[in-house]
C-alpha cells in the first residue's frame, strides 16, 4: 500500500472461507499422502546434502493451498525436464541458486 492508502501492484482480495468439496477433498487428501511418501526421502537427500557440506543447513517445506500454482510449476518443471519428481526440481533449483554442486538423485532399486 502507498502512503495514500490505495493498493499498488498486488491486491488481495478478501478471503472466501467454505468447507471443501466431495471432490477438493479427495485431491487434497491426495496430495498430503504424497507428501508423506515423499518426505522421508527429501529428509534423508537434505541430511546427505548437509553432511557434505557441513556449512549448510538443511531445510524442508510444505506448501499450503493457496500456493497449489508453485507446486503446479514445481510439477511442470520435472515433467519438461525429465526428472522424476518434485525432490529434483528442488535439488536442481536449490544448486543454481546457491551455485554449489549437488549430487544428482540415485535411482532406487
């Protein structure tokens, strides 16, 4: 907001609250059961990372609902990059970010 109070640049609006849908729930049920299989693995990448690096910190996040267009990018990304899930797009993006080398994900038997 400016100092005359008006918005500049992003608006937000106000905030609609509703129960989900038959259908929103499903899908968000979906993605939290992914997340969970995913999690143990992002832990175990972030703490190999950080070994190697004992100057780095590890650090995990979750995405909430109203961010579902970054987890969309996230999932584009990997699918025009060929890369298998959203772990790599963020090990990828974390590396350019912080110029450093970081071992590419290993298959699993």
């Amino acid at each position: 907001m400016s100092d005359r109070g008006d918005a500049t640049g992003h608006e937000m609006g106000k905030r609609i609250v509703r129960s989900a849908t038959a259908e929103e729930a499903t899908r968000h049920a979906d993605v939290r059961r992914r997340i969970a299989e995913e999690l143990p693995e992002i832990k175990g990448w972030a703490r190999e990372a950080a070994e190697q690096c004992r100057s780095r910190v590890a650090v995990g996040t979750v995405f909430s609902a109203e961010e579902k267009t970054v987890v969309e990018a996230i999932d584009a990304y990997a699918a025009s990059h060929s890369l298998p899930n959203r772990s790599a797009v963020i090990r990828e993006a974390l590396a350019r970010l912080l110029n450093m080398s970081i071992p590419a994900e290993t298959e699993k038997a």
